[in-house]
C-alpha cells in the first residue's frame, strides 16, 4: 500500500509519518512549497492545514486557500488514483464561528458530494484537543508551559468551558487501524469521551507541576460552544489526560 500524507512536518503529521515510517510502511509526506509525487497512491492521509482558530479571523483567505481549497485538490487527487481519502475534521465545527472551523464544515460537505458524485471512499476523522509533547499550541501545552516558567496566560470565558484533550499518540493509533482494514470508510470521533474544563485542567496542571498557573481573565474572543466531547470515541484505552500532561511536562523540562 502507496500512502501520501499531507502536512508531514506538523504537530500530528510528523508523528504520523515518523510511526508509519518506523513501521515499514510506505509513505511519502507532503508539506507547503513540495512537489507532489507523480505515484499513484492508495491512500491519502490529508493533514496539511492551518490549524489556529483564533489566528483564522485575521486571515479568512488564507486558511481558505489552505483549507477547503487544499482539501478539494487532494480530493481530485484521490478521485484519479482511487484512493482511500481519511480527512480529520473538528469538534469545532459544531460552532461555526471562524474561518477555520467553517473550512472543515465545508471539508465534510465536499467528502459527501465525492462520495455520492464519485463512489470515493473516505474517512471523516472528527478531532478533538489533540495534544501532545512535540506541540507547541493547544491548552495542555501553554498552561503547562505556563506553570512551570511562571508566564501570564490568559483564560478566556472564566475557564468553565468543557473540552474532550486527547493525545496524539492516540490518534496515530486510529491511523493505523484504518490502514489494516480494522475501520472501514465512515465518520468517527477521536476523542476520549470525557469532557474536562478548562478549570480543572488548570488544576490538574498545578498538582501534577507543583506549581500556580498565573492566568489573566478575559471575555471570549468569538463565540465558544461550552461543552464539546466526543460521544462515541473512537481510540481504544487513550492515554489518561493526568498520564500525558506529566509527559508534556517531562518534556518542557528536558528542553
């Protein structure tokens, strides 16, 4: 099995590539400013994206271009190579409030009509928080980071909004099975099923750091779903959240 994945150098791609590469499979990686392979591909893991909500509203083109117009062409690509298309979505497209979140919205949209116009064969993975030690964004990472070094982070809304933070390894893991066959085309969760606020993931942070996250109050930047948790996830066992904020702590200090 050929296997292009999109967005290699990222946060999730890199740890995606650098497991399958290990695992003996063969897999090539895109990323921006990289010619795409001539080969034909039997599956096309598209990951390439920009990725930061809040950085979406100040660049609606952009992550337009980089969006649903970068989805759309590894669309056609797959189209002409009959390949399998796995495409990971967000929980936060059930509010719509960004660029970002509405280009993933879109994204599903555009599967759909392939499926139905075509008969391509896709999978829609619905991400939630995916954190992990080589991210350098996402609440886990800064307010880790933040206790530690002792560095003003802001907590927006008064911190009571309700997320579902998953580790990377965890998604890598669903990668896998989707290549053995194990998940067939379809729509599934990445998640871990358990919703955690903001609150007490700031909590947990200063238990297991030893140390005060020193937080700046301030309102919500756009409109925020308050609770957002995968109801039927699909990663067997995921990594406790108390489990890999040590490993991400682990790893600011070796730094």
């Amino acid at each position: 099995m050929r296997i292009l994945l999109t967005g290699h150098k990222g946060f999730i791609g890199s740890r995606i590539y650098e497991t399958l590469k290990n695992g003996g499979y063969q897999i090539e990686g895109v990323d921006q400013g990289d010619e795409i392979p001539n080969t034909r591909f039997d599956l096309i893991l598209h990951f390439g994206a920009r990725t930061l909500i809040r950085n979406s509203i100040k660049a609606p083109y952009e992550y337009f271009q980089d969006g649903l117009a970068l989805t759309v062409k590894f669309l056609e690509r797959a189209r002409n190579d009959n390949a399998l298309f796995v495409f990971p979505t967000s929980g936060s497209i059930a509010e719509a409030t960004n660029p970002y979140s509405l280009s993933k919205k879109n994204g599903s949209e555009w599967l759909k009509l392939y499926e139905d116009l075509y008969n391509l064969r896709t999978v829609t993975l619905k991400l939630f928080n995916i954190y992990g030690e080589t991210s350098r964004k996402g609440a886990v990472y800064l307010f880790t980071k933040a206790a530690l070094f002792n560095e003003k982070i802001p907590v927006y809304g008064g911190g009571n909004q309700v997320r579902d933070f998953v580790h990377v390894d965890d998604l890598v893991k669903c990668i896998v099975r989707i290549i053995k066959g194990e998940i067939g085309p379809g729509e599934y969760e990445v998640g871990t099923g358990i919703g955690t606020s903001i609150n007490l993931l700031i909590d947990q942070i200063e238990e297991i750091t030893g140390k005060k996250v020193n937080r700046e109050e301030k309102d919500f930047l756009l409109k925020e779903a308050p609770s957002l948790f995968a109801k039927q996830p699909l990663p067997i066992d995921p990594i406790p959240l108390r489990e890999g904020i040590k490993r991400v702590m682990d790893s600011l200090l070796k730094e």
